[in-house]
C-alpha cells in the first residue's frame, strides 16, 4: 500500500507541501491542472512546473486525480475525437512525466454531489451532507449556485465555466440514457486503453457520488455488477478502477470489503473514507473509524491487506476540525487523523499474519 494525499495545488489549496511531507507514510501527493478546461490538452510546461515543486518536497507525482472528460464524449458528439485525441496526448505527457496511474469519472454535468458542505456535527465539527429529499425537490440550478456562494472555493467538477453551460447540457442529457452512456464510455476506453498500455499508465475510473442517478442524468457506476461490466468493456488491467469505499458506500447494499477481493487486480488507486446512511437516504461523511459511521472499514483494509494491495490508497474527503478553514472536506488534519487510523489496522493485520505464521 503506497500512502498519498490530495493536494489541489498553490493558490488553490490552504495546505502546504511541507506539512504534507510531515504525514507519516506519506510518500506523494494526488494532483491535477485544476485551471486546465476539461477537453483541453495540459501544457507540459504546466505539468513540469508541479513535478520540480512536488519533488522539491520529498514527494512523488505517481497520481494524478483527475484528467476530467469532456461532456461532448460522454455524450457522444461528434466533437468529442478530437476531445479525445488531446486525451491521449495529456496520457502520453503525464507518462512522460513519470505519472503512473490517473484517476478520473464519467458522472455527467456533476462530479460529486451534496446538499451542504459545511454541515454541523454534535461535536462542532463540520461535515460534507446530502440530503435526499432536498436533490429529489430541487432546481439544480438554484442549488448550485446557493452551494457555491457558501463556498470561497471552486468544488471539483462544479467550476464556474461550466456551470454558465449548465441548462443546455441538462438539455442535452434530456437524450442520454443509461445504456447511450455505457456505448459512450466503451468507445472513449477503446481509444484510450491501448494508449495507456503503450505509455504503463493505468486508469482507474472513480465510482459515481452518491451512486445513484441526481437530477434525472444518467449514472452507471455505481455497483458490483456495474464496475464488472465496466472492467469487462476493456478487459485490460490498464483499465482499472479507483475503489472509493465513500463514494460506493452511500448507498448501504454496496459491500466494499468485498468489492476490494473481487476486483483485486484492477484497482489501482484506493479512496479510504466512512460515511454514515440513514434510512430515508441522507448521508453524512464522518471520521474513517468504522464505529463512526455505517462503512465497515477495519474490513475494508483487512481486505486490501489480505489481497496484498500494492497499488495507491488516500485518505477521501474528511471532516472539518480544530477550526481549520479549508477547501469542503479537503482539510489537513481530519484525514491526516485518517491516515493513522488507516496505518494503524495495517499493521495490526500485519502483525498479525505474521504472528499466525511463527504458531
Ligand atoms: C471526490 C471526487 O470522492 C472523491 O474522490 O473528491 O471529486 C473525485 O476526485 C472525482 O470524482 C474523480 O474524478
Ligand atoms: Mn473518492
């Protein structure tokens, strides 16, 4: 298990690099060109730019988190081959740089989605919230921006210029059903695949958050049966997965223990976060430790440890604590406390193997 974290880049990030570097275990930070629009190729000067900073520091740029796609391919415009072709160009350049595995999703118009970013706790702290009744009731419209004007910073996949686009895609997606999604993912990976085999950069696709359809578009990653039928498009281990035991975890029919056994071989980035259901299908993100919230996670890492994970793992978004003031759920000190609890059952297991191994 290779530990990294988040980091969305100077100017753009409360965090510093140094306190990154003082996580223990951490070896690399989880990047992206976040000014960079989706379809656009990234400049090389851009990606070296992050790769001699991130390296001053002691750390590596192996993930990068995400390369995010262009509507125009998810639904599948005629435009989007040549979204596709600067696509492969950034997968050869991030290659080039050393970049190892790229995370990215095929949620469309939204990447995430909650009703409130900075809900309160019993114990004061805050945390990212969804709350069903008020997706089902609501114009995404007036939503967005109400969520965007609580928050001085722009959320991943809700930037402000794709956000003006926001009725006509809906619009658009008005023709887009489940399976037109599913042909438009397995053209996109046929190009791109082979790409990433020829360059050994893997890709894994992140699960759709929550793991359900919002606003009427369409979701298809969202289950066991669904991430296999999206391995077996391109049945390749270049095209993996990025498992999110948050994200997946939403919905309480989702197992992600066992999740991890099944798809030992095509996970190549780990997402580690709890998060708590209710009956009427609200949720909130807690801290990692299983008794927290409604996601066994002492399973979840014995069952990475059992199947010998050695790809990347993260700690996903964290709770809001000590009064840090930071991007919703990308403070430093609630998934640094995440980390512990992380590293601390590895070594029970092990430990623990190797004890069983003596008797
Ligand atoms: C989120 C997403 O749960 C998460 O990891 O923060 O924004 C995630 O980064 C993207 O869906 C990956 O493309
Ligand atoms: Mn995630």
């Amino acid at each position: 298990m290779r530990m990294v974290f988040r980091w969305f880049g100077t100017g753009n990030d409360t965090i510093e690099l140094e306190h990154i570097k003082q996580i223990p275990g951490v070896e690399g930070v989880v990047w992206s060109l976040h000014d960079i629009p989706a379809g656009e190729e990234w400049p090389n000067e851009k990606i070296i730019e992050v790769k001699k900073q991130v390296e001053k520091s002691g750390l590596n740029i192996d993930v990068v988190e995400s390369v995010n796609i262009h509507e125009d391919i998810k639904l599948g415009l005629p435009s989007r081959d040549r979204y596709i072709t600067n696509y492969i160009k950034t997968i050869e350049k991030l290659a080039q740089a050393g970049v190892k595995v790229i995370c990215y999703n095929f949620m469309p118009v939204f990447d995430w989605t909650r009703t409130e970013l900075f809900k309160e706790m019993d114990d004061g702290s805050t945390a990212l919230f969804f709350e069903n009744e008020k997706i089902k009731n609501s114009d995404p419209m007036k939503l967005v921006d109400m969520i965007s004007r609580n928050s001085s910073f722009t959320m991943p996949g809700w930037e402000p210029e794709r956000l003006e686009h926001l009725s006509k895609l809906f619009e658009q997606y008005k023709q887009v059903t489940e399976e037109d999604l599913w042909s438009n993912l397995q053209y996109f990976l046929e190009r791109i695949i082979p790409v990433a085999k020829e360059n050994d950069i893997k890709m894994a696709i992140h699960p759709d958050d929550p793991p359900w359809s919002v606003f009427g578009l369409p979701r298809i990653i969202t289950n066991k049966q669904n991430i296999q039928r999206f391995l077996n498009l391109v049945d390749d281990p270049y095209n993996g997965v990025t498992l999110c035991s948050g994200s997946l975890g939403a919905n309480p029919d989702n197992d992600v223990a066992d999740m991890v056994r099944k798809f030992t071989n095509r996970i190549h980035f780990a997402h580690i976060r709890n998060v708590k259901t209710y009956d009427n299908g609200d949720f909130i993100e807690t801290s990692h430790r299983t008794e927290d919230g409604t996601v066994d996670i002492y399973n979840v890492v014995k069952s990475y440890h059992e199947t010998q994970f050695s790809g990347y793992v993260r700690p996903d978004h964290g709770r809001h604590i000590w009064g840090e003031r930071s991007r919703p759920g990308y403070g430093l000190n609630d998934r640094a406390l995440g980390i512990m609890y992380i590293w601390g059952l590895w070594e029970a297991f092990k430990k623990s193997k190797s004890e069983d191994s003596v008797t």
